[in-house]
C-alpha cells in the first residue's frame, strides 16, 4: 500500500495516557490510514528514530481568531506544537461587527491609536472609527460582518491551525445595544441577541463566551446569562466564560469575591446542564501575605469546590495558563506598568519628567489608589506590591519584590514605584500572577485542561515594535505554553501528560477525530525530540521558538519541518 507520508520508528504517544509503544504511522490524504509495522520503500516518510509522536496539542483557551487577520499562519503556535485553538474566548468574537466593535487583541498598541486612552481602556467603539484605524495601520480592510463571512474569509486566506470559534457575547451585546451597557436586554434586544447566536451556529461556532470582568458582558446578571446558556445548550452548544476575578476593568474600586466568580459558572452549568468550561482558572482565594503551601492548599479546597458542582451534575471543565504570569502581554519594564499615562506623555523621557513635578505625581497616586487603572490597582489586589520583581536594575538588587524595596526605604509601595522610575527609567520588572504550587495543583485535575490565552503570530509582529521602550510584548506563552506545561507543570508520566494536552480535551470538547493517534482519525501530529524538548521561555525579549519539536503536521500536510522557514496553511475551520 502506498501512503502520502510515513513516519517510521517513532516512539508513539497516541493521546489516551496508554503507555508508548513503537510504531509506524502511515498517513493517506488527511487521515491517518495505518499504525503499526510498515513496509513500504516507496512512499514519502520522515524517521523518528529516538523521537516520540504525539498528538497536535490543542489549545483550549486562545485568542488566534483575533489575530488571524494579520497572522494567519499561525507560526508561533504550530512551533510549540498547537495544532487546534478554541478562539472567541471572553466574550470576543470577530463578529458581528455591523454596528459597534469590541477591543480585540489583535495588536495591542493598535486600539490606542482607535482611541487613545486615559485611566481606563474604553472597551466599545463605532465601528467606521475601527475600519479606518485599522487600515491606515496595516494597509488590510475588514470586510466581513457576520459570523458567516468571517469564516468565509478565514476560509480564503487560509490558516495555519485548525481553528474552533465561538460567539462573544460582549461583542453580540454590543452590536444589539451599543453603549446601553448597565441594564439588561429589553425583549426586543434579547431577540436581536438570539438572532445574532443562530447565525454564529449556521455559520458553525461551538457555543457561546462570556467576559465577567469585561463589559459589556460585565454588566450581565445572573438571569440573562441563563436565559443564554439554555437557549445555547438547546442547539448543542458549549459555554465558555471568563470568570469574574477582578471586578470590571473600567477603574471599578470594589474587590470582587474571587470564590463567588468561580461559583457563578457552577452554578449556570447546574441549573441548565450546559457542558461549561471556566477560562483561566486561579484559586477562589487571594493569600494575602503570599505562601506557596497556602496556594497548594487554596488550589485544593478550589477544587473540591468545583467537584462538589460536578458530583451534582455540573458538566464543567476548565483551563489553566501553564505558568506564574499569564494574559495577552508581558510588561518587561516598570514604566509599562502606567501605559496610559506614558502614551499620553508621548515619550518616556516626558513621563518621567512629568513624573518629576509634585504635583502631577499626587496626581496620578491619587487616581490609583482610588483603583482607576486595573495594571496597577490595590482596591482590587492588596498584594499587587508583592507580585511585582525587579529583575533588572543598577540602582536595587535584583530578585526583591517593590514591597521588600518599600519597607527597606520606609516609604509606601507606589510611591517607591516612583521613586525607582525617577532614578532609572528603563528598570525592569517581571509579574508574578501565582505560585508554582496553585499552578500545578490546578492542573493536576483531571478536568483541568492548558491554555496560552494569547494571540498567534511570529517573529517579527508589530507588537512592540519601533517604540521608545516597548510598553508591552507578546507574552511568552505565545510562544512556549505547552512545551512548558510538559517540562515544568505536568504531573504523571509523558504520556498523562500528552493525554492531556490532546486526548482529554478533545474528549471533553466533542473533537471528533482528532487528539488521539488512530487509523481513522485526522492526521494533527507531532514529532518531538523528547530528549531535547527546551521552552527557551525569556521575558527580556520573548519572541523565540521552542526546541525540540522537529515537525508539526496538520491535516496530513506537512506544516512544519527543520528545513522550512516558513510554514504551511494546512488548518481547517472546525465547525459544529
């Protein structure tokens, strides 16, 4: 029998958790067509000799739809491995855009030049003021507006992974009721909205998202959100929801019950029987002063939270970046931290020399401590001090948290965050979100499923690029999530840990075809050098590849090898 491609003698990880076993695989258009000894001399094959085949890697939580306008090979994803992205995340959808937009991520300096901002980010903007930003910034239109014709374009450009999407509720929200964003949906509205959710499913999403932290999706109550969910469920969908942890981010002062947010989804799950999946999970407690064995313990009791909602019925699952700091971005240096202020200033020296003035700094203390800027806010996180590292200075040693330098110089802490800036402006910092220890124990749930929960892209994206200091990077998870996940996080043997990083979640999700090794099933694989798997993980400058993953294929294509420079769009439109 000939094949389209063979690979021979690899080390064969198949996704279920089984123990590796060497095989062959032999794979015939787009589907896996053989596994086992083969003998053909005739067709194409690569040699996994000392290498293990896997699964692609599919990531549960992404934000890759909004970035495959402008990246739409998807290369930093395919490279660590990523063969399969859950996109429409937080209440974000590419569309519908008729009316109004929702901020997405494509670039995340581009929305300042939509609006520039003070305080707050203003998160819904008229759409002809986003048209034309976007195209005197990249040169491209954007002309789809319904689900439909999104993925008519996606289709046309190609793409480099398989791509599942979801309706945002946010943006559906916005586009129905544009900035009408405290109060509910009056009937008429709640047709429109429903409307625009038959449409996302002709046009093939998986369910619905929701952002709890984000408005318009913030503003939702309880029973709206309800009335959604079974109106989802009833069409097969799923619901996916970024829980509500840190309280709107529009300079709201009050401090959310991060425990109650984890609840609110619970609960949704049980009460309409929506198979439900919490985006991001952290524990429902703030440990305050941090400890890596009260995190381990917060991880715990979170979690018998969330089985206690699945023994009564919840189907529910969740996902977890693999690491200490996640989100879109990294903030390399300290003055990052005040982006509205330092893009208002127009440069850094002029920040810092605003800075400088008495007045202009009680000024700005004044506004965060009364919370308005959510970067830097100690209403919403009284440790915010603690979880912010110099790792870079002339001036202060390196490794000390801005409350360790505060205490030492008898001063509060944003007041020593300005004293820092004012003796060296370019100081770096390195965010610290959560312990190794909650990580870890999160992840070590059977349910608990891994995310990147950022964007796809390259080498040389804009984000960053040609500024004076680059307020913000691409996080390194764009780049290294799962390798990451397998070399620090995991628990188990290699091959629970590929489980979970492909059979389990595609099991969890209804991917048919896909996240285990079997004739029969689409050909998403990977050729890893297990031996030599590094994540080369850098927060100075994060725009680098993995190691170790030597090919990727994508629906029997080969869309990565060691020899390409580029990749190949293999990747599919995934519809319900």
């Amino acid at each position: 029998m000939a094949f389209d491609l063979v690979i021979k003698n690899g080390r064969v990880i198949d996704g279920t958790g089984s123990t590796a076993f060497r095989a062959d695989v032999g794979i015939t258009g787009d589907k896996i067509s053989a596994v086992g000894v083969i003998n053909d001399d005739g067709s194409p094959f690569i040699d996994a000799e000392g290498r293990c085949l896997s699964p692609g890697f599919i990531d549960t939580h992404s934000h890759a739809d909004c970035s495959m306008f402008l990246y739409p090979d998807c290369e930093s994803y395919l490279r660590q491995g990523i063969t399969t992205f859950i996109g429409g995340q937080c209440g974000d959808s590419n569309a519908p855009i008729f009316n109004w937009w929702m901020r997405k991520y494509w670039e995340y300096d581009m929305w300042n030049d939509i609006d520039p901002f003070i305080f707050s980010p203003r998160t819904i903007q008229p759409v002809e003021r986003v048209l034309r930003t976007v195209y005197e910034k990249t040169g491209r239109r954007i002309e789809w507006r319904s689900f439909s014709e999104y993925a008519e374009h996606v289709a046309k450009q190609g793409l480099g992974c398989n791509m599942i999407t979801l309706a945002g509720h946010s943006q559906i929200r916005a586009d129905v009721m544009g900035l009408s964003q405290r109060r509910p949906p009056d009937g008429e509205e709640m047709k429109k909205i429903k409307a625009h959710i038959d449409e996302a499913f002709e046009a093939g999403v998986w369910g619905l998202s929701t952002g709890r932290d984000y408005p318009p999706s913030a503003y939702a109550d309880f029973d709206e959100i309800v009335e959604l969910a079974e109106y989802v469920r009833d069409l097969g969908g799923y619901y996916f929801t970024h829980w509500r942890r840190t309280g709107p981010r529009v300079g709201t002062p009050e401090r959310p019950d991060r425990l109650a947010g984890i609840t609110e989804p619970l609960e949704i799950a049980l009460a309409t029987g929506i198979k439900t999946q919490i985006s991001h999970l952290a524990t429902g407690f703030e440990i305050y002063p941090e400890d890596s064995r009260m995190d381990a313990y917060a991880a715990r009791v979170t979690l018998e939270h969330i089985d206690g909602y699945i023994d009564r019925g919840a189907d529910v699952a969740f996902d977890v970046i693999p690491g200490n700091s996640g989100g879109i971005c990294t903030t390399p240096y300290l003055a990052s931290l005040f982006m509205p202020w330092l893009k208002e200033a127009g440069s850094l020296a002029q920040f810092i020399k605003n800075l400088g003035a008495r007045d202009y700094r009680e000024r700005l203390l004044a506004l965060l401590q009364a919370g308005e800027w959510y970067a830097v806010n100690p209403n919403v996180c009284p440790s915010w001090d603690l979880k912010i590292y110099i790792t870079e200075s002339s001036h202060v040693e390196a490794g000390m948290n801005i409350r360790e330098i505060a205490r030492a110089a008898g001063r509060s802490s944003l007041e020593t965050v300005f004293d820092l800036l004012l003796a060296e402006p370019r100081i770096r910092i390195m965010k610290y979100d959560k312990s190794d220890e909650e990580v870890r124990g999160l992840l070590s749930h059977p349910r608990g499923f891994v995310c990147t929960d950022t964007y796809a892209t390259d080498l040389n994206g804009m984000y960053g690029n040609g500024m004076e200091i680059p307020e913000v990077l691409p996080h390194p998870h764009t780049y290294c999530a799962f390798p990451k996940y397998i070399l620090k996080y995991g628990t188990g043997t290699l091959e629970e840990r590929i489980h979970k990083l492909t059979g389990a979640p595609a099991a969890f999700m209804g991917i048919k075809g896909r996240g285990v090794i079997a004739e029969g099933n689409y050909a998403d694989l990977l050729v890893i050098d297990c031996e030599n798997l590094r994540t080369n993980e850098n927060y100075i400058e994060p725009r680098v590849y993995p190691q170790g993953i030597t090919h990727v294929i994508v629906n029997g294509q080969e869309a990565v090898t060691p020899e390409n420079a580029a990749v190949r769009r293999a990747g599919r439109i995934l519809r319900k």
